[in-house]
C-alpha cells in the first residue's frame, strides 16, 4: 500500500479519537461531514485535535495507574522525575523504574510546572519527545493558549515543524485554535506556513478566527506565496503516490494490493481526487469496481467526495454506476451533492440507451440475416 495516505476514523460518535486510517474509514466518516458548513468543519478539525489531547492525556493518566500499581505511588513517581531517573536506552539493572521522556515532560506541562519542564529539558530530556500519536510538547501547548511554556520549549530547541501522526504541525493546532500569540511566535521562529496535514489543509485553511487568519496571510504575502505556489505543494501527496505507484509498476508489482481495510490504491486515490494517480491506475487497467470491506467501490468514494473528474474517467472505464454497498447504497446514494447526483443519474441513463441501441442493432442485424437465409431458400440457385 502506498503510504502517507491518513485520514480519520468514524466509530459511532464522530468525535471520538482521530487515528491513521485507510479508505473504508474515510469514506464511513463522509455521511457526517458532507452536512457541514465550512465554520463547522473548522471547529469540527478544533474539536479533533482537542480530542486527540485529551485521549493522550487518558494514555498517560493509564500509565501513572499502572505504575502505581505495581507498587510506586505518586510521591516516589515525583520524586524520581526530579532527580531525572528518566527512560534511557542502557543495559543497567532490569529492576530500575524507568519513565517514558513524553509522558514525563508532558505531565509536567499539563501541571503548568515552568521550573520541572525546565528542569526536564536542561538534564536532556528532548523537547520532541512523542507519544504513540506524534503528540509532542510543542503540540500540547495549544490547548491552554501557554505562551510561557512555548517560548520556554523553543528556548530548548523545540522543532517548530514537528508533525503528529496525522501530519498536524504546532502551526495548525495554533490556527485551528485561534490563537494569535502563538501564531506569531511559531511563525518568528520558522513554522512552515505552507506545511499541509493529512487532510490536505494547509494551517491558514483550518483558521477561523479573522485577526489570526488575517496576520497568516499577511506574512504568506510578505514571503511572496504565490497561488502556483500552495497549488504545488498541496499536490506533493498526490505525486508522491503517483512516482511510488509507477515504480512498483516496474517492478512488476501489485497495483491492486489492499490494505488491511480492503482499499485498493484506486479507492484512495478516487476518495482523495487524485486526477493523476486515477489515470495511471486506469491505464495500467485495474479493476475499477473492486470493493474494500465495507463494499465500497472507487465510483462510491468519488462521488460521495464530490470528485466529478474522477467520477467520469471511471464511468467511462466501465465503472458500475448501480454497484451497492453493504448498507445497499448505490454511489448516486451516497453522493450529496445534487448536481453530481443528476450528473450520475445521466451517465446511467445514457449508458442504458447505449445498451437498449446495441440490442435493439443486434435485433435487426437478426432479422436481416433471417431473411436472407429466407429469401435464399425461395431462390435457390
């Protein structure tokens, strides 16, 4: 499977934590996020990566419990972080209490403790330290607008372009937020203003608040951004997966291989408008209606993500149009949009008068041979 593809996962409640996904996620979440306006979306990516926080928090708060369980209560858990008995790879005694570096710094940092997070970084704890999300330090400070703690952990060399495990930078949770003074810290100290995050959102998209989307712009136009330029850095993703394809192409590779969801490259490359990669897939013929577990095909991701283009150059390869899935939805069921809708409906309707014109040519071309035979018995020769 080609990878950097990431995208959010739908349990029952939208809302609940975001992790890397393949297509058949992506597609589940769809139903709910098509109904949003572009406000809501905006508060729906703040409410994420909130969300994603708090989820870590619960991570760690598991650990401490463990811990205590085995018998070290708070107390000596303080006590061990202060004289820096942290995780380090080493060959000493086995029986020796050993700390994740993220989850020390982190709960330090969810305490607002300036001197132990100082402390922490000045004995070599790295600023970047990362729980299983790609949550690091840097990234937590954006959930209480903790300007202190940001120019405390930049001071120790904080990478400000560090990205999570969905590709969110410091710059995108500080946008998504709202929060000013922090965007123009990060942006001093060099946050790519053009990163883009799994979903394909650059930090000024995710931006809500006019004042800090207004000093965003500002500075993308002081460092002569140019349209050309955010419209080629937004397709990176889309080339990457394009030259990875073409080479297992030469290698005589699988162009077909699922994921662990079932998703073929053609389904993400359908859900994500990947106008290039589709074409390649087609020209190489992959099965354009292979289904992943949900029974989604390449035709249903394209038209519930409102991909017009891509819908089209499946039709056209032969796509079924009335393939369901397995809630029996066809891909005009799944599609929201009324307008690519009717566009559905018309490509069925003229692939059906292109059959009903073929059948009815092979009827003709049947009765005119029958009565050819006919006539070349009542004349023989």
């Amino acid at each position: 499977m080609v990878k950097g593809i990431s995208i959010y996962r739908k349990s029952s409640d939208v809302h609940k934590e975001p992790l890397k996904m393949d297509h058949a996620d992506l597609v589940a979440e769809m139903e709910t996020i098509k109904h949003l306006s572009t406000h809501e979306r905006l508060q729906l990516a703040i409410l994420r990566r909130a969300q994603q926080q708090i989820v870590a928090r619960q991570k760690d708060n598991e650990w401490l419990k463990l811990q205590q369980a085995k018998g070290v209560n708070l107390s000596t858990l303080t006590d061990l972080r202060t004289t820096h008995h942290f995780r380090r790879d080493t060959t000493s005694d086995k029986s020796h209490i050993s700390f994740d570096n993220s989850v020390v710094l982190r709960e330090a940092l969810s305490r607002n403790d300036k001197q132990e997070v100082a402390e922490l970084l000045e004995h070599g704890i790295t600023p970047d330290a990362a729980n299983a999300d790609g949550l690091t330090a840097l990234h937590q400070c954006f959930n209480d607008n903790n300007v202190e703690m940001l120019k405390l952990l930049l001071k120790y060399g904080a990478n400000v372009n560090v990205q999570d495990s969905n590709k969110w930078t410091p710059l995108h949770a500080a946008a998504a937020c709202g929060h000013l003074e922090l965007v123009r810290i990060l942006i001093d100290h060099g946050a790519n203003l053009l990163a883009v995050n799994a979903d394909g959102n650059m930090p000024y998209d995710l931006c809500a608040d006019e004042n800090t989307l207004d000093y965003i712009e500002a500075e993308m136009s002081k460092r002569g951004v140019t349209q050309e330029q955010i419209d080629e850095t937004r397709s990176a993703t889309e080339r990457q997966m394009l030259r990875d394809l073409q080479q297992v192409s030469k290698n005589g590779g699988d162009l077909e291989q699922s994921d662990e969801q079932g998703a073929t490259p053609l389904h993400i490359a359908a859900a994500n408008g990947y106008i290039k990669v589709v074409e390649f897939l087609l020209e190489q013929h992959v099965n354009v209606n292979a289904v992943d577990k949900e029974m989604w095909s390449p035709v249903h991701a394209a038209a519930h993500w409102d991909h017009l283009e891509v819908l089209e150059m499946l039709a056209q390869c032969g796509a079924d149009l009335n393939i369901k899935n397995k809630d029996d939805e066809t891909p005009s069921d799944v599609c929201k949009d009324p307008e690519i809708r009717e566009r559905i409906e018309h490509l069925k309707a003229e692939r059906e008068n292109k059959r009903l014109s073929e059948a009815q040519g092979k009827r003709v071309r049947r009765s005119q041979t029958k009565n050819t035979r006919s006539r070349q018995l009542d004349n023989p020769q």
